[in-house]
C-alpha cells in the first residue's frame, strides 16, 4: 500500500498500547514473490562482485609495488656497499657510532 506524501502515516494501536501487525499485503502474486527474491540474489550478487574487483584491484597495485620495492632496494643496497668500498681503501671505518 502506497502512503500518500501529504497525510501521516496511521499507527495502529491496541487499547493495551501495543501496536498491531501490518495487514497482509492484497494483491501480492506468487510472480511479485519470485521477483522479490530475485532482486535480493541480484543485490547480493552485485556486493560479492565488487568485493572481488576491490581485492583484485588490491592484489594489482600489490603487484607494481613489488618491483618498485626491490629496484629502490637494490638501488639502496648498491649505494651503502659502494660507500663502505671507498671507505675502507680510505682506511676510513665502515660505519661510526656516535654517542651523545
């Protein structure tokens, strides 16, 4: 049943002051059932397939990180073993402490 937007919805209350159930909905065919239910597995459907685009989308970025991670590493790496390289032909220490 529709509500008409200009009047208020009707509570209908017992003299105890419980409220009563909604009356059977007329009308309502085994087709508006079927339909009914339909759309709700389409709904659900639709969140388990952007659930699945988002840790797709998750595992993507993941995997161009991976090399943006190793190739910074290595980059790292090469510069910390060059410098240790001309420190010691300097014979300059490799690494210093220092302590305040």
């Amino acid at each position: 049943m529709i509500q008409d937007p200009h009047r208020p919805p009707v509570l209908d209350m017992t003299p105890e002051g419980d409220f009563r159930d909604a009356p059977p909905r007329r009308g309502v065919s085994w087709l508006d059932r079927a339909l009914l239910r339909l759309g709700g597995v389409a709904v659900l459907a639709t969140a388990v397939a952007g659930g699945l685009v988002l840790a797709a989308l998750g595992a993507l970025l993941l995997g161009l990180l991976i090399p943006v991670v190793i190739v910074a590493g290595l980059v790292g790496f090469a510069s910390l073993w060059w410098r240790m390289r001309r420190a010691g032909r300097a014979g300059m220490p490799s690494f210093v402490v220092m302590r305040r």
